[in-house]
C-alpha cells in the first residue's frame, strides 16, 4: 500500500495508516496539478509562437519623475497548491497595503496625485524575486519619521511588514503594446501577455537602438489606485527605456 502511494507521488510525510488515508482529498490536490500543468503548458505553447507582428508600439516622452513607494515581501511557495493560498492571500491583502500606504502619505501632505504603479520584482534591487514595490509620484527623500510613519501604518492596518522606499525615473521613453488585432483574449492569452509584452520590448529595443532601464514593466494606473475597480483606472503595462 505504501509502496503504491508512493508511486503515486505522495510524501513520506502525508502516508498516515492506509485506513485512514484521505484519498479524495489527494485526488483532488491530483487534477488540480494537472490542470495548472496543462494551462502552462498551453501559455508556454503560446508564448513559443511569438511574432512581433501581433503587438503594435506605442512610445512617448516622459519627463523625470520622482516616487516614493513600499517594498512588500512577498512568499510564493514552490508548490502548487501553496501557491495558489499564497496569491489569493496577497491579492486580499496588497489592496489593504495600498491604502494604508496613501494614508500614510496624506498624513505627510503628500499631494495626491492621479497615478500609481507596481514595479516588476526584478526592477526593486537585490533578492528582487521575492519582493514587490508598489509606487507614487512623491519627494525623492523621506525623513526617518517618515519613513517609520510609512511603514507602522501599513504594519498597523495589515500586519505586514514593509520597507519605504524613494527614487527618480528619469527622463525616458515609455513604451507600451497592445493587440494588432481584435476580439477578447483567451484565459491562456490573457496569462501569455505579459510574456509577449517582454518580448516584444526585447525585440524593440534591438530593432531601434534603444536601452532599457529595466527588463520588466511597471504596471501602471492612471487612477488614485491601482486596485480601483473603475474600469478607466486599468493598469497598463509600461515599459522604460533611456532617451
């Protein structure tokens, strides 16, 4: 029986006494590590198809810009089914971040300002992987009080810690992508994008001499929040390169 649930994948640790073995719990954690490896299987099929000629360029001159923002941690499990927990968690959890965050700003008279956005984790600087940065037009420096305002409100409000952060976008091209052609995206699209968009930007700073200031886009909202549910506040893949 063991030997038989092994080779079923199961862990040492999950064996139990066969009579009390949750078979129906495990078949169901079974398809659904199927079902996740044949949709990204599917986006990596889509993804290998690759033709610059589905994605136009938009491009436009932006000035400097300096922000101010929050690193969150974030902690993805390598796991299935600990990922899925871990990204339904974060997705009820940022939302809670952000707020507190822009209260923390308004407390600082901060003026508001009509755009925020979220840095890819590559672009946030060492152990990038695992971290998020979430973004506004603010002073590029902050005191320590400040800083420390920053992040015990967002500790107070939503447990988790993070680190405030300041900097400068400087003056650059910003360059987004959308579909050449019509019609609603696929699940398995809507999944592929961001990869397409990553290649397609790869493929454009080649093709017009440009570099990039960072590999990744920053998923930007022209609204007061990123999590808004007015569908004119959707956030667009924006990526940077130097003038």
């Amino acid at each position: 029986m063991a030997d038989l649930l092994r080779r079923a994948q199961v862990p040492l640790s999950e064996l139990g006494e066969a009579a009390d073995f949750p078979f129906a719990q495990w078949r169901d954690k079974v398809m659904m590590r199927r079902s996740f490896e044949d949709f990204f299987l599917a986006v990596a099929e889509r993804i290998a198809e690759f033709d610059p000629a589905d994605l136009t360029a938009h491009r436009r001159a932006a000035p400097s810009l300096d922000w101010v923002g929050v690193v969150v941690n974030l902690d993805i499990p390598d796991d299935i089914e600990g990922t899925v927990g871990a990204m339904s968690e974060m997705a009820a959890v940022t939302p809670e971040i952000d707020e507190a965050f822009g209260e923390a700003l308004a407390d600082l008279e901060v003026p508001t300002a009509a755009l925020c956005w979220a840095a890819a984790p590559q672009s946030v600087g060492a152990s990038a992987t695992s971290r998020m940065l979430l973004a506004r037009p603010g002073p590029a420096s902050l005191t320590e009080a400040a800083r420390d305002l920053i992040e015990e409100r967002v500790r107070s409000r939503t447990g988790e810690s993070v680190r405030a952060v300041t900097g400068t976008l400087p003056p650059r091209l910003e360059i987004t992508f959308t579909a050449a052609g019509d019609g609603d995206l696929s699940p398995v699209e809507e999944a592929a994008a961001g990869y397409l968009h990553v290649l397609a930007f790869g493929e454009y700073t080649d093709r017009h001499g440009l570099t990039a200031l960072a590999p990744m886009p920053r998923e930007v909202s022209h609204g007061p929040s990123l999590f808004s549910d007015d569908p004119g506040h959707r956030s667009v893949s924006v990526f940077d390169a130097r003038t």
